[in-house]
C-alpha cells in the first residue's frame, strides 16, 4: 500500500491556478452549487482535459468525475 502510494505522489503534477481555471471554477460553482474548493478542483481537472477520482460525494454526479468510496 505504501508503495503504491509513493508511486502516486511521484506521478502527481501540481498546476497552477490560473485566472481561467478561477473563471470556470466560479461558473461551476454557481451552477452546481459547489463549494469554491470542489469547483477549483473540477474546473481545473476539465481545463487540463482529465479525470477526477474522488471520495467527495458533492462531485459524484458530473461529467468526468469518477467517485470512489
């Protein structure tokens, strides 16, 4: 378990909040009423075209999350 999670880490690139991704995010957040965290977090997973693999139920039901309990 360790192991796959340091291989994780290692894979992980961190990006840059850009004025774009702060844009989508608000107009994510007001339109599925998402808290200002959760919108960062999908907005900026759609601006670089990838999934988001969460456990966080308020994401469970858009497009391109896969959730994960």
């Amino acid at each position: 378990m360790a192991l796959t999670l340091m291989a994780q880490l290692q894979a992980t690139e961190v990006v840059p909040l850009t004025e774009s991704i702060a844009y989508l995010a608000a107009d994510v957040s007001l339109r599925h009423g998402l808290a200002m965290a959760d919108a960062i977090v999908y907005a900026t997973a759609q601006d670089h075209q990838v999934e988001v693999v969460t456990g966080d139920a308020d994401l469970k039901d858009l497009p391109g999350v896969a959730y994960v309990r």
